[in-house]
C-alpha cells in the first residue's frame, strides 16, 4: 500500500483572504495558530467573504509578533500594531454569534477603501469560545472565524480527479484547504473516521459542503461556473456539493509537510464515496 502523507500545510489569518504555507504548524484549541483569528465584517458586524466580495482573494496578510500586515492591488501596504482595541463586539458568521474585539481604524479605513464598502477588520481573543455545532463535535471543541469547523482537508488525487474531468485544471488552492495530502486513492478521505499525523489525532467530523467561493479564481478574483457544474455531476447529495472533508483535532501539538498519515478507522458508512 502506498503511503499517505501531508503534502501541504495552509492557514488564512484573516478569513476570506489569501493563505500562507507552513512547513510546520503549531495547532492549538481552535486549530492552526492564528489560522482565521481576524475577520472582515460590514458596520451591523455580519462577516463579509470572496461570496460577495471576490477581491478579497487578493489581500494577503502577514502576522508577526508586534504587527499586522496587509496588502493588495492599487493598495499601498499597510502595517498595524498586533495588539487590539480594547471594544468589545459581536459579530455574526451564519447562524453564530460570536464575541470578538474591534482591531485598528487604520485596517478599517484601508480595507473600506479596497473594498469600496463600509466595513472593520475584528479579531478573536482569547476568551472568544466559538463552539464547534454540536451534532458532530463534542462541548468544549471550539473553532475561529471558520465557516464551521478548524480543519479541511483534501487530498490530492482527488483534485487530480476532478481536474481530469473538466476542460481545463484548477490548482488547490479554490478549495482553501488547511491539508493536503498525497498518496491516496481519489476520494479515499471521504472513508475515514479517525486518522493521525505525527501525534495529532483528527476525527473527520463531515464532508465539506461547498459553495460560490470554489467559483473565484484566487489570482485574478474572477468569477466562474466551474468546479461547482463539474462538481455536480458527481459530487451532489441532498441538494449540496461535497468536495473535501471537515477535521476536528483531539490533542494539541505540531504537525510538518512530510508526515505520514495514518489511517486509524474507517467510516462504515461514508456520506459520498
């Protein structure tokens, strides 16, 4: 059997926005170190995304230990203190509220500009407890400013997969995955239950429901039809296109590019394979 490993690493500090690649990632409660702990909401606090606003493809962000750095087209770069402001919000991602701190004007001001629309750039502190929905993690599993749960991972074959079934390819990163893994069958993760890397442990909670984001291209922020018209013609249950799987993690520590994955229990019942 050919061994599965990670192939890469990903977190996206603020929510919507471009990635960085880690070769080593620390994960702590709510998943990769400061993976979507800051968030773009309009003034009322409701999150804002690539959905309505695909440019945000475009903003790349960098978090050092003193400050937060951003940048994008026609922009000129910003720099701001790391520290938050000390007011107090909630801010609404779905059908969650969460609690979250206003972070510098100056972010506003830059990120209004970009994005030609009155909005604030929050960050989630410590004493933020987003619980993970309940019907698949347990009380006390907590998230960031994800869509719903710290993890997604897909692997490469099933990309690869996808690819060969469309007129042209699409790279990884329309998925904006935190893992990727290579040396699996196509779709082979949507058959796991419980898997570990190094010595992390990760139960797959769910496949990963997709929807329009999937459809911008993350270089150009231009909006398409596909993966999602390939998509469902093999990948559609229920009304929702799968694409992925959804990962809770059980214990905190590191994980590199290059570890294996082991797979510890199957899912007797897989929702899409």
């Amino acid at each position: 059997m050919q061994e599965i490993f990670v192939s890469e690493i990903w977190s996206y500090p603020i929510k919507a926005t471009q990635g960085i690649a880690h070769e080593e990632a620390e994960i702590d409660t709510r998943g990769i170190v400061n993976d979507r702990r800051w968030l773009v909401t309009d003034l009322e606090g409701k999150f804002l995304t690539q959905r309505e606003f695909p440019r945000l493809a475009l903003v790349a962000s960098k978090y050092e230990a003193q400050s937060l750095q951003l940048s994008a087209p026609q922009m000129p770069n910003l720099q701001v203190s790391a520290v938050a402001q000390p007011e107090e919000l909630s801010v609404t991602i779905w059908e969650t509220i969460c609690q979250a701190q206003s972070y510098h004007p100056e972010a506003d001001a830059w990120l209004s500009e970009y994005l030609q629309t009155p909005c604030r750039l929050v960050y989630m502190p410590e004493t933020s407890r987003r619980q993970v929905d309940l019907n698949y993690a347990q009380v006390g599993q907590i998230t960031s400013f994800t869509d719903a749960f710290p993890f997604l991972l897909i692997s490469e074959a099933s990309l690869l997969d996808l690819n060969r079934r469309m007129e042209y390819f699409l790279p990884m990163n329309r998925f904006r995955p935190n893992l990727v893994v290579s040396g699996a069958l196509p779709f082979a993760e949507d058959t796991w239950k419980l898997i570990r890397i190094g010595s992390i442990l990760f139960e797959v909670a769910k496949p990963c429901a997709r929807c329009t984001v999937t459809t911008v291209d993350q270089a150009t922020a231009e909006r398409g039809k596909e993966p999602l018209k390939t998509l469902a013609t093999f990948r559609q249950l229920n009304n929702k296109i799968y694409f992925g799987q959804n990962l809770l993690h059980l214990n905190l520590g590191k994980i590199s590019v290059g570890q294996k994955v082991e797979i510890l229990e199957l899912n007797p019942q897989p929702i899409c394979a």
